[in-house]
C-alpha cells in the first residue's frame, strides 16, 4: 500500500480533484472567462438559453446568488432542462478533459478491500463529485460502489478551507474524527484543516504524484 495508516485509522476520505482525477490542461473547469469562472455553469447557461429563455446568463447568476448551495441538478431542475441531455454533455466534458490519477483511484480499491471505509469529501457539488467519480471509475456504470458517503459543497454549506464545513461533514460520517485519514493535494483545505477539527491523519499528493503524511501540529 502507497500509504501507511496508524492502527486507529478506520476509514480513508478522498478529495477529487487533482487526487482522483485532474485537468488534462489547467483550468479547464475553472477560469475566469466561463460563467462564475465554471465551463459547467458556462454549458448550463447555455442551454438555458437554447431552451428559450432570453437573458440566460443573468438569470442564471440570480438563481446562484440566491440559492447558495446550488448543485447543477437543481440548475437543470430550475430551468426545466432535458436532464438526459444535460447529463450527457457533463459526461462528455468530464471524459474528455479529465484524467484518471489511477494510483489513488486505485489505493481507494485496495483500502476498500482491506475493510476500510471509504469517503469522499469536495468543494464540487454533489453531482459534480458523481461526475467526477464515475469519470475516475468510483460511480456509475463503471464503478463498483465501494464509496460510502459521498460530501460535496452543497451538502457540508460551504468549502473544504472552513473548519465549518468539516464539522458538519464529520458529523455525518459514523467514525470518529481521529479514526479518518484525508487524502488531498491542498495543504490548507485537505490537511490543515481537517487536522484541526480532529481528523486523524492527512496524506498530500506531491508535485511528483506520490504521497506524503502531513505531520501534526504541534
Ligand atoms: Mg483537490
């Protein structure tokens, strides 16, 4: 195994990007000339658009604005798009631009079988993490299910970087905090902390894609 888990460990959370899957170039999601700085937003708004409603991307940013935690399927719901459609030009972009880190994907397998717990934890929404996770084979057709608990920005109301976030996510998850590992590639969101609030250990995906445990604070 790539990692060595103290014996309290039970069960092992991962972060999605650039620790299960990454950008085949950079930025492709986020950059500043999309919609909010989202292709995904970006592609919602425009079939907004393609479904008839004048002012698409205005009326769009009124609705994130309001509904703060949104996920892309309440977007889909709200604005009445083809839901099958929808979902398969997300899929398509998601393959297209995305690439596997299949060594963490497949460390996640290897815990799995070694009757770990297995989470996973995310500033993407909650359908943006299931896109995510089948393109990385975690979900979906592909995926065998081994996840148990899957934590995104709409449901922990807010990002990986705020301990607030964490607390509501470690409440969900039916393991004490010092029983969980992190798995990221953010100093800050994936070990700083989570550290903080009692997760037990954290593991950093380095430049060279290998893993190394953040030590604790003193
Ligand atoms: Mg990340």
């Amino acid at each position: 195994m790539i990692i060595n888990l103290n014996s309290e460990i039970k069960a092992v959370c991962f972060d999605l990007d650039g620790t299960l899957v990454e950008e085949c170039y950079p930025n492709a999601q986020i950059d500043r000339r999309y919609l909010a700085g989202n292709f995904i937003l970006n592609l919602l708004s425009n079939m907004i658009q393609a479904n008839g409603y004048e002012r698409a991307e205005e009326l769009l940013l009124e609705y994130l604005d309001i509904n703060i935690y949104w996920d892309y399927s309440d977007i889909i719901k709200h604005f009445k798009l083809d839901e099958k459609l929808a979902l398969l030009w997300l899929r398509l972009w998601h393959k297209k631009n995305l690439i596997v880190m299949q060594r963490n994907v497949d460390l996640a397998y290897e815990l799995h079988q070694a009757g770990y717990g297995i989470y996973v934890i995310s500033n993407n929404p909650h359908l943006g993490c299931l896109l995510k996770m089948e393109r990385a084979g975690l979900a979906g057709e592909t995926g065998k299910g081994i996840v148990e608990g899957v934590f995104g920005s709409n449901f922990g109301l807010g990002q990986k970087m705020q301990r607030s976030f964490w607390t509501r996510v470690l409440d969900d998850i039916p393991c004490a905090p010092h029983r969980l590992a992190m798995v990221g590639d953010n100093p800050l969101e994936d070990a700083e902390v989570p550290m903080s609030v009692g997760v037990g250990q954290c593991f950093l995906v380095k430049a060279d894609g290998c893993l190394t445990e953040v030590g604790q604070p003193v």
